[in-house]
C-alpha cells in the first residue's frame, strides 16, 4: 500500500466479514486458492486480477497489462 500514491486499493483478507461479502456478491471462491480484484468491471480471479492491477500502476506496467490481456488467451496465463 506504500506504493499507491493514488490511494486506489483497498486491501482485504478473505477471512474479514467484508471480503466474504464481496466474495458472495460477485460469486468469487472464499479460499485462498487465487487473487481476487473487484473493480468497476466487476470481479477478476487468477492472471486477469494481476494484470489488471498494472493498469494503476503507472506507463510501462500499463502497457504491460493491457498487451498480456489482449493478446495472450487466458487458459496460457492461468496455466
């Protein structure tokens, strides 16, 4: 949280009463099998969660994300 000069995340562990809620709302697993970002495209698990946090992190990680969602299938990211 240090390096989110923006203050845009906000951090939870999966086992707070406000990550299970989420975790229900968007039908997310409640383990700790994955990362789950929710943001204003809605909910995202595995390698689409990572990638689309790069795109608030600045030119290049920006850049970086959105080649690897765009172009690499997400069966190859996950795998």
């Amino acid at each position: 949280m240090e390096r989110d000069a923006t203050d845009h995340f906000r951090f939870a562990p999966i086992q707070t009463n406000l990550a299970q809620e989420l975790c229900a709302e968007y039908n997310m697993p409640v383990d700790i099998s994955t990362a789950i970002l929710v943001d204003e495209q809605g909910a995202h698990t595995h390698s689409t969660s990572v990638l689309r946090l790069f795109l608030y992190m600045g030119f290049a990680y920006e850049w970086m994300g959105l080649l690897a969602l765009r172009v690499v299938p997400r069966f190859v990211r996950d795998a």
